[in-house]
C-alpha cells in the first residue's frame, strides 16, 4: 500500500467519522421516533463503511466480519422497532422521564 | 499519549459518568443503561490500560467477551423482571425509590 | 459396655429416652411412663456402679477432641458421684411425682422430654472432667429448662421465661468469658483433685483473678447468690416437679456444684486462698443466706417463700466451700445433697397442698395437718431439717459448716448460721404451727378427691420417701455410703494430693 | 491523523454515552444507547480487537439494544393509560 | 502439585450445569425423576472431591489442557473442597424441602425456571469455590448473582420482584466495581491467577484503588453493613429453600473471594488500620441485624436480619486473621472457617423451618405462632437447633467457631471484639427467643394447615448437622486447613 493511500484512507475515516457523529444531533433533536431511528440507521451503514476502510487500511480482513455483523444489527433494531415501538404519538416526543 | 491509554481514559470518564447516572436516576430501565455503560467504561479500562503496558493482549480481550456476554444476559434478566413488576403494578422505580 | 465408658452410658440413660420421648405421640402415655421410670431406676444403678470405681479408685471417663485444643471429657470421681447421685435418686422419686402431676394435661411428651434433657444436662454437669464440657451442659441446662419454665403458656409464665432467660444467658456470657480468659493463657484446664493451675506464673495471677471473678458471677446467677437470685421466685410459675427437681435442686445446684469446681478443681482449695479469692466469696454467701432468710419471712405465697429459702441455703454449699479448712468443705459439700432432698420434700408437700386442696397460700393453709396428716408430716419433718434440729439431715451440716467457720478464723459466720437458723425458725415454724394447731376457717379453694388416701399416691410415694431419706441421712450419718461418708472422701482427696 | 480518528471516536462515546444517560425521553436514550454500542465496536477495532468489537456490535449493541427496545415499547404501549395513574 | 487426573474439580461444576441444562429442556419430566438423580450424582461428586483433598492435599486442574494465563485454571484447597461439600449438602435438603412441597404453591409460571436457576446456582457456587483466578471468580459471582435473582422471583409475589430487582441492581453495581478492580489489576500485574499474584501486591495507586473497588464491590455482595439494605427484603420475600441458599452460600461466595484476595496476595497491604475497619464494619453488622431482627414483625425478615448480623461475625474475625500472633492467627482462621460452614447449616435449617411454621399458621408475622409448639413440635425443634448454633451455645458449631474467635481476640488483648462476640450472642438470644416465646404462647388449636413431615425432617437434618459439627470439628478443620493462605500461620498438618 502506497503511502499516500493509506493518508487517504486515514482522511476518509475520520470524515466518516465525523459525518457519523454529526448524525446525532439528528437523534438527539427528533422530533419523532422515527426520525431518531433512521439516523440510528445511518449510523449502522456509516460504521460499515468506516470499519470497511480500516479493514483496508490495517490489512485485517476480520474487521469485515465486523462490518458485517454491524449491517445485519440494523435489520434486528428496525425490525424490533416496527414490531414492538409501534406507531409513534403524534407530533412531538413525549418526556417519559416519569418516576 | 498512546490509543489504548486514550481509551482507558475514555473508559473511566463513562464509569464516571454512568455511576451518576446510576445513582441519580430511579427508572429501572435507565439504571440498566448507566450499569451497560459502566460495563462497557470498564471493558476499555481493562484492554486499554494492558494494552498500553504491554502491547496487544489476548488475555483480557478474552475476558471483555465474557464481560459482554454476561452483561448481556443480566440486562435480559433484568428486563424480565421488570416487565413483570410493572405489569403488577404499574411502577417504572422501586418502591423504596419512589419518593414523591 | 465397658466399666471405663460408663459415664458416657450414665449420659446416655437420659439423653436417648429425651430423644425416644419427643418422638413418641402424646397419646402413648403408658410407653412414656415405662420408658421414664426404667430409664429412671437404670441411672441410678449406673450411677451406684459408678461410684463403687471411685470407691476403688478407680474413676471412668471417657474423652475425645471436639477440636485441636479442645477435649470433651466425661468422668466419674467422688464429686461427679455425689452430684450425680442426687439428680438421679431424685429424678426418679420427681418423675413418679411428674406422672400424677401431669395426668390428663397437654403437652406431655413436650414436658417429659424437655425434663429428661434437663436431667441430662445435670447429669453431664455432674460428669464434666473440663472446664469446656461443664461449659457446654450448663448452657444446655439452661436451653431445656426454659421450656419447662413457659410450659403452661401464660402470660405470666412467659414473663418469667423472658426473665429466667435475661439473668442465665447473661450468667453464661460471663461464664464462658471467664473460662475463654483462663484458656487464653492456661490451656484447656482440667477438673483435678487439688487443682491445677498452681503452675501459673505469678504475673498472670491478675488475669487468675478476672477470671475467676467471671465464672463465679456466671455460676453465681444459676446459684442465685445475691443480687443475681431474681430469676428464682418469679420461675416458681412452672409446674411443682419442675420447681421441685430443677429449681431446688438441678438448676441452682448445677451453679452451687460449679462453684464447688472451679474453686476445688481448677484452682484448688489452697491456690484459690493464695490467691485471696476465697473471701469474697464467703462474704457474698452470707450476705445471700441472709437476705435470702429475710425475703423468706415476707413471703405469704408457699412456694415463693420456698425459692426464698432455697435462695438462703443454697449458699451454704458456697460458704462450706469458701471456708478454708476441711470441716468447712464437708458441711458445704454434705449440703449439697442434704439441701436438695429436704427441699425437693417440701416442693413435694406444696405441690400436693395445691393438687389436692387448690391452696397456694400460706394463710390458706390452717388445718391442713387433719385433712392431709402424711402430706403435712412430711413437710413437718422437711422444715425442722432445714431450721438444723438433730438429729434430721439439715443438722448434720449446719454442724460442720459451724465447725468449719471456728476452724478458718472466722467465727462471725457462726453469727451467720445463727441468724439463718433464727429465721428458718421464723419462716418455717409458723407454717407448721397453722397445719397442725389451727382449724380451717374456710372450704378449700379447690379440693380434689382421690379416693382411699389423702392425695394421690403418685404424689405420697415419692413425699414419703424424701421425707423418710431426710430422717435417715441424720441418723445413720455414720454409716458408710452415707452422705456425709462420701463427702468426707471427697474432703479428704480434696485436701490429700 | 489515526490519533485524530481516536480523538474524535473517545469524544463521541462521551457525546453519545451522556445521552444516552441523561435524555429526557427513554425512547431516545435507547437509540443513543444503540449509537454507543456501535461507537465502542469501532474503538474496538481500533484496540486491535476485532473479536470483540464483532461481539460488542452483535451483542452490546444488537440483543442489547433490541432487548431495551422492547421493553420501552412496551412501557409505551402501557402508558397510554396507566394502571391508577401509579405511573 | 498439578494433578492432571482429577477431573473431579471439573465435575463439580459440570454436574450441577449438566442438570441445569436438563431440566431446562425437560420441564416436562417429573422432578423428582430428573432431580434426585443429579443430586445423587452432585452429592457424590462433591464427597469424592472432599476425601481426594483430604487425602491428597491441594489438588489443580487446567481446564481443556490449556495452562494460564487463558486457559481456565480451577483449585481444590480445604476450603474449596469443604464449601463444595457443604454446597452439594445443603443444596440437596433445599431440592427436597421443594421436591416435598405441595404442587399447588407453584401455580406461578416462572416455576417452570425452578430447577434451571437452582442447579446454575449450584454450578455458579461450585464456581466460586473452586476459581483459581480473579476472573473465573468473576464469572461465577455473576452467574451466582443471576441464578439468585432469578430464583427469588419463583416466589411470585409483588414484593419478591421488588426485592429482586433491588438485589439485582445491587449485584450488578457490586460485580462491576469488582470488575473493574480486575481490570486495574491486570494492568498492573498482567496476570489474573491468583498463584501468579502469590508474590504479593505492591502498594501503588492503581493497586489501590484496584483493591478499594474490589472490596467495595465484594462487601456490597456480602451485604456488609453498612451496604445490606438489599439483603433482608430479597432473602425475606423469596420461597423458603431459596431464602435458604441464598442465607447459607451466595452471601458467602463473595466473602470467600475477599479472604481469598486479602489474606493471600492482598496481605501486605492489610495493614492493622484496614484490617480493624473490617472489624468495625462487623460489629456495625452485628449491632444493627441485631437489633432489627429483634424489632422486625415477620419471621422470615426475623431471619434474614439475623444473617446480616451473622455475617458481621466473619469480618469481625479480620483484625484477628493478621493484627496478632500466630497461635491466634491460627485459631482466628479455625473460627472463621467453621462460623462459615456452621452458620451455612444452621440459617439453612432455620429458613426451612420457618417456612414449614410459616405454612403451618399461614401467616408471616412471629405473633400469630401462638399455639405452634404443639402442633409441629418438630419443626420448632429444628429452629431451636439451629438457634442454639446462631446464638453461639454449646454444644454447636456457631459455639465452637465463636470459641475460637474469643481466643484469638484474648490472645491478641484486642478486648474490643470480646465484647462484640459476646454481645452479638445476646443480642441473638433475645431475636431467637422471641420466636419461642410466640410459639409457647396458648392458641387456638383449630386454626393450622397441615404441612408435610418431610420439611420438618430435611430442617432437623441440618440442624442436627450445625450440631455436630460443634463437637467432631477436627476432620472438618484439619481438611479447612490445607492450602490456608500462608499469611494465616499454618503449616500443612500442625497444630496451631
């Protein structure tokens, strides 16, 4: 691997990182459930990604395996969430902060 | 400053941050989210600080996989019986908790 | 079995028919009285056994290690005779008066077992060759008693329990501080003839001192030397045998006896001196026989005014024992035996008077003597042998222990006999006066009738006979396996190495 | 530059683990929490842990999360009208 | 002294794990069919194990070949064999107190995990016993702690979940910080087997807070006052032969690992202020269970309280274990070995007889026992048995250990623990005594249920057991002996 490749990859990881990270502010502000789920997801394919490119990066050929099981877990939460969270209430999160 | 000491110390912040909000809160479910996030501070303070002395290490990667299985199955244990309180009597805390 | 195992099957005759007798229904009742009567007379040849060894001198024991450093000793010499000899010659008149007592009331497996465990529990005091073992039959003493003590189940029976419980749990506390404290540096101290713990370095002799100030504050609450006697009176709720066998004489004698022990075969008459640890004693006994006598006078209830007597001669054994010198050990020890088949006599007599006439009281009692002549002849001869006439059992040990005191240097203890004999007089006689010389002025409370005599023979047989033993053990106090005999081999050991 | 990647991976598990610890709503705590699993398989990796970062990405987060999702749907679901109003 | 042809360590655990497996995949089976087989086969296994040690010493065991540091090390000492012994034991009378239950109790569908949970329990103790390093400790505290919690829910009631929950949370907090006192470890010393760590700690601040951690964490498991508000409900609400394992063993485990971490490579750092506080804490234990037990209405909370004092009296044993010399040291080890095992038996044999009296008026509270004595003479026999070993009077094992725990403290001058053992022991008279007190009282004759003989023969059992083990304590001692941590004084064999 040629130098300069591996600074690319370096820099695509921590963009994707950072892309990643920005997600949250996403789950954090909502306002529905399901807008928190889907940003959930993107960081399911976002840490894809990320892990694909350390793979690459460090040679290790196990973190696709990781990569793999972190794509089969968005099909678990999603479909946990349809199943079992149901329809959300109408327009704003509810503070279920109660005792 | 290597990787492994960083995550150590990421690890302690978590611990400490968890613990209060283990402490702090009274909802079942949400100390079953500090006590996950304790679990995990702990994991990486425990690679991260053998790591930093003495490189790559099996031996407690071996361990933190243990550690994840069993929290696992306590979380499960836990919700199991929580379900069960609430269904009885629709509380989210424990009695002795459940000031006013 | 083996001579040398003989103990262990003198523990065994009351241990396995306590067992046999928790097992058994309530409703088995004639395989209940079997099994207690001949279990009963079988103790009392063993026993008889027994003593012929140490007569030979040739003492049983049997011993083996409940953990390193701590031995489980059984053994029969003089001493362990004389007090073994006692419980199971008035085990068996007790549980013939037992049978009677209890006929027709609940609870009787309960009863009798827990009793056969007191007994055992005696009897393994009596045996004990160490320190640790006495420890352990003591607490067991006082662990079956307490049952027997709440048996009818009121709420006045269980505020005696909770009391009898605060005063022997507390005394076992300090005894086995005590007895832990003489370990700690002595090791595990053997019962032996002249004591054994002479060897002790002299900068231990403070700690000698605690300890012995301990175990005899913890022997003394069984014992009820004043102030720890409280428990005494208020247990008198408990059934008559029970207040009869194990208030006058199992319980309070298994203290007196440990006191008899710690001072003649732990440290030894002559050390225990040395030490100048015999003193107080003799000064809390008289003190106790005393206000014993005193409280006695104030009593209106027969059997409290009993516990009060029994309070005062009690600590005659322990002032026998404190007096140095060996007249003084043979009237204490002579007491023992003397005390216990008098006063089991006139427990007896006021079972009887409350059987069979429902009189608890003593001003109920007038003209007793017409209605109940062998009963109130009984208690006559009872009380003279307690106030010390000749040539009754009572006499021959107020004579030693007087002679005792003159030969210690202490003659202000005859002052004490005599003030003691004054108000046994005092207590006593007025007693005796209303049976015989006095007409009933009113029914009685509660009469019973049982047929051709006066009370049931359950109840006669076993007056009779104690009352018949208290003549004899004056009279024929000169003969050999005569109380007063078997006392003077103990003195004469004690004092001989 | 990989010391830039830790930086930022450690910040967002604080970032994501507070979250998940201090939210008002449970429903989003959950989902954070997920985000933080998923966080911590990537420090895994980073720690040169690949088997655990497959475990924690399967487990602490997937059967974790989904166990935690489960439950609070059913809280949800119960909540709409609670048992005498004890919740 | 690695004895690769033992497989009896191995089996001690599997065992107990076999039969969990079995009955989980098998509900359908007649219990008794499936359970006494296994508990035949654990007994055996455990008894096996005991006479092997006894004769053999020390015995190891690498699981599946592999040596440390990954592979899973197991180590028979004295006390791993006894404990395994006393496990199976007691176990088995608890099987049987359910075995003898009437079906109708259990209509509660979590029932069906009965049999599961109580057998992982047992692998989970065995677990414990037998656990070489920290990690295995670990695994089997935390199994230990789910198996428990589980088991406490069986009872069905509102209050066993509550009790359950808070214990679980209280087990989980617990294992972490002990878990994350491993983790310090590691760093430190990079090995986990405790015969690596034999050379002893060094006292820098990782190892320092490494320890505060652990020991917080294993003092909350143990319910050490001041940390045992979970203890009392939990062992209160749950069904009577849980409330007994958990009062006789899972308290314990977690003691057994702070002995095991303190008095071998912690030793050094077990300076007298650290040991004395331990003993402090014991004494708070003993005061305050006491008193609570004393005022609490219900038997069962009667009984639980008691185990929060009892447990008092093996930190109170700590000062002793290093603050003297040692002929005391010696005799301090002696008694708290033997306050373990007998205070096992004993508060087994005391929650099973509450349960059968508890049946028997239908009622929990002490007060409504008026009239019991007559009407199940035995099983209050069996309580009082067992009383006598807690109040610590002779003839008992409570009364032995207690015995030797005075002469350790007499021969040490530390008077203060004197009094405490002393005191503790009235103040378990005057808890004990309440019951028989109640028991004694005059009832009503009409009003009991009938329960089966069999409960009250299992409780005698054991209690007779706490007995014995009073008076026949050498084989028990000499075996709790070996492999005693060498801080302790004690050569293999020797007397102290």
């Amino acid at each position: 691997m040629s130098d300069s490749f591996a600074r690319l990859l370096d820099v695509a990881s921590v963009a994707l990182l950072v892309t990643l990270l920005a997600g949250l502010v996403r789950v954090w502000r909502g306002p529905r459930a399901e807008d928190r789920m889907l940003a959930g997801q993107l960081f399911g394919t976002t840490g894809v990604a990320i892990l694909l490119v350390l793979a690459v990066r460090t040679g290790n050929a196990a973190l696709r395996d990781v990569a793999l099981v972190l794509a089969a877990l968005a099909i678990v939460t999603v479909s946990t969430f349809v199943g079992r969270v149901g329809e959300p209430p109408a327009a704003r999160e509810p503070d279920d902060d109660a005792r | 400053m290597s990787p492994a000491l960083w995550y150590a110390l990421v690890g302690a912040l978590l611990v400490a941050v968890a613990f209060a909000a283990f402490a702090a809160h009274t909802h079942v479910v949400r100390r079953l989210l500090a006590f996950n996030v304790m679990g995990t501070g702990s994991f990486l303070i425990l690679v991260g600080l053998a790591q930093h002395e003495r490189g790559p290490d099996p031996v407690p990667q071996a361990l933190v996989l243990t550690g994840i299985v069993v929290a696992v199955a306590s979380t499960a244990l836990a919700l199991v019986v929580f379900r069960r309180w609430f269904a009885a009597t629709g509380r989210v805390a424990l009695p002795e908790d459940d000031t006013p | 079995m083996s001579a040398a195992s003989l103990p262990a099957w003198v523990l065994a005759s009351s241990l396995l028919p306590a067992v046999l007798i928790f097992l058994l229904p309530e409703s088995r009742r004639r395989t209940r009285t079997t099994l207690n009567l001949a279990a009963a007379g079988l103790k009392l040849v063993l026993v008889a056994a027994m003593s012929w060894g140490v007569v030979r001198n040739a003492p049983h024991e049997v011993r083996f290690t409940m953990w390193p450093g701590a031995e489980f000793i059984l053994r029969g010499d003089a001493l362990a005779c004389l007090f073994a000899g006692l419980s199971a010659l008035l085990w068996l008149f007790t549980t013939i008066y037992a049978i009677g007592y209890l006929e027709g009331a609940p609870n009787r497996s309960r009863f009798f077992g827990f009793f056969s465990l007191c007994v055992a529990s005696t009897m393994g005091i009596a045996l004990a060759g160490n320190l640790l073992t006495f420890l352990l039959f003591y607490e067991l003493l006082t662990l079956s008693t307490y049952p027997l003590v709440v048996h009818r189940g009121t709420e006045k029976a269980l505020a005696a329990g909770r009391t009898y419980l605060r005063y022997t749990i507390t005394g076992g506390a300090a005894l086995l501080l005590g007895i832990a404290v003489l370990y700690s540096f002595a090791g595990d101290v053997e019962f032996k003839e002249t004591g054994s713990l002479r060897a002790v370095a002299e900068s231990q002799w403070p700690l000698l001192r605690v300890a012995f100030g301990l175990m005899i504050a913890g022997l003394g609450v069984k014992a009820a030397l004043v102030p720890l006697h409280g428990w005494l009176p208020q247990a008198m709720v408990a059934p008559a045998p029970v207040s009869a066998l194990l208030h006058a004489v199992a319980v309070v004698k298994a203290g007196a006896f440990g006191i008899v022990r710690v001072v003649y075969d732990v440290y030894g008459i002559e050390f225990a001196r040395e030490l100048a640890l015999l003193v107080p004693l003799t000064i809390a006994a008289s003190v106790t026989i005393v206000w014993g006598s005193l409280r006695a006078t104030q009593q209106t209830d027969l059997k409290r005014r009993l516990a009060f007597s029994t309070v005062s001669q009690v600590s005659y054994i322990a002032l026998g024992v404190s007096l140095f010198g060996p007249l003084g050990t043979i009237g204490g020890l002579v007491h023992l035996l003397h005390q216990g088949i008098m006063k089991v006599t006139l427990f007896y007599c006021a079972g009887n008077y409350a059987e069979t006439l429902g009189v608890h009281d003593i001003r109920e009692l007038d003209g007793a003597g017409r209605r109940m002549p062998l009963t109130s002849a009984a208690f006559t001869i009872g009380a003279v042998g307690m106030i010390g006439v000749p040539p009754l059992a009572g006499f021959v040990s107020k004579w030693y222990l007087g002679l005792g005191a003159l030969e210690a240097g202490h003659p202000w203890v005859l002052a004490v006999l005599i003030a003691s004999s004054v108000l046994n007089a005092a207590y006593f006689l007025p007693i005796v006066h209303r049976l015989w010389f006095r007409n009933a002025s009113a029914p009685w409370p509660d009469e019973r009738s049982f047929g051709r005599f006066e009370t049931s023979l359950w109840f006669l047989i076993p007056t009779l006979a104690t009352a018949a033993l208290t003549v004899g053990a004056g009279l024929f106090a000169g003969m050999p396996f005569s109380p007063l005999q078997w006392a003077m081999l103990i003195t004469r050991r004690e004092y001989l190495p | 530059m990989t010391l830039l990647f830790d930086v930022i991976l450690g910040l967002g598990l604080l970032l994501a683990a507070g979250g998940a610890l201090w939210s008002r709503s449970l429903f989003r705590a959950v989902v954070l929490f997920v985000v933080f699993g998923l966080l911590v398989a990537l420090a895994w990796v980073r720690l040169e842990a690949p088997d655990v970062a497959l475990a924690e990405a399967a487990i602490g987060a997937g059967l974790t999360g989904a166990l935690l999702f489960d439950a609070v749907g059913h809280l949800r679901r119960t909540r709409r009208d609670p048992p005498d109003g004890a919740a | 002294m690695i004895d690769a042809a033992t497989p009896l360590i191995p089996l001690a655990v599997v065992v107990p794990l076999l039969w969990a497996v079995l009955t989980a995949v098998r509900p359908q089976v007649r219990a008794a069919w499936l359970v006494v087989p296994g508990l035949l086969a654990w007994c055996t296994t455990a008894a096996l194990l005991w006479s092997h040690v006894r004769a053999q010493g020390v015995t190891q065991y690498a699981l599946g070949g592999w040596a440390e540091p990954l592979g899973i090390g197991l180590r028979a000492d004295g006390l791993a064999a006894t404990l395994t012994l006393v496990t199976a034991v007691i176990a088995s009378a608890c099987a049987l107190h359910r075995l003898l239950s009437p079906p109708a109790e259990f209509a509660d569908h979590a029932a069906r995990w009965f049999w599961p949970l109580f057998f992982l329990l047992g692998a989970a103790l065995d677990g414990v016993w037998l656990a070489a390093d920290l990690f295995n400790m670990y695994v089997g505290l935390e199994l230990l702690g789910l198996s428990a919690v589980g088991l406490v829910t069986v009872a069905g009631t509102t209050i066993a979940l509550a009790a359950a929950l808070r214990y679980l949370l209280a087990a989980l907090l617990g294992s972490l910080a002990y878990l994350l006192g491993v983790a310090l470890l590691y760093a430190d010393y990079g090995t986990l087997a405790l015969a690596s760590l034999a050379n002893g700690f060094t006292a820098s601040t990782t190892t320092l807070v490494a320890l505060a951690l652990i020991t917080a964490g294993l003092c909350l498991k143990t319910a050490l006052f001041p940390l045992h508000g979970w203890l009392p409900p939990a062992h209160g609400a749950a069904l009577p032969p849980v409330s007994a394992l958990l009062s006789a063993l899972v308290v314990k485990a977690s003691f057994v690992m702070l002995l095991r971490i303190w008095l071998g490579p912690g030793v050094s750092l077990l300076v007298p202020a650290v040991a004395q506080g331990f003993g402090v804490l014991g004494a708070g234990a003993i005061a305050w269970g006491g008193w609570q037990a004393l005022r609490h209405a219900e038997l069962k909370m009667l009984v639980a309280h008691s185990t929060v004092a009892q447990l008092g009296y093996l930190f109170v044993a700590v000062p002793l274990l290093v603050d003297a010399s040692a002929a005391a040291r010696a005799s301090a080890w002696d008694g708290v070995m033997l306050q373990v095992v007998a205070h096992a038996l004993a508060k087994s044999a005391m929650f099973l007889a509450s349960g059968a009296l508890i049946a028997a008026v239908a009622s929990y509270r002490v007060d409504d026992l008026a009239g019991v004595s007559r009407h199940m003479p035995l099983a209050l026999f069996a309580f009082g048995l067992s009383a006598v070993s807690l109040m610590g009077l002779p003839p008992s094992g409570g009364f032995s250990a207690k015995w030797m725990l005075l002469q350790a403290a007499l021969a040490s001058g530390q008077w203060q623990w004197v009094f405490v053992l002393l005191g503790g022991g009235l103040l378990t008279a005057g808890y004990v005594f309440r019951v028989f007190r109640a028991s004694f009282l005059q009832g009503a004759e009409d009003r009991f249920t009938p329960t089966p003989l069999g409960w009250d023969v299992v409780a005698l059992a054991l209690a007779a057991s706490a007995i014995l083990l009073g008076v026949m304590a050498v084989a028990p001692l000499e075996v709790l002996r070996i492999g005693a941590p060498p801080s302790v004084g004690l050569l293999l064999n020797g007397a102290p």
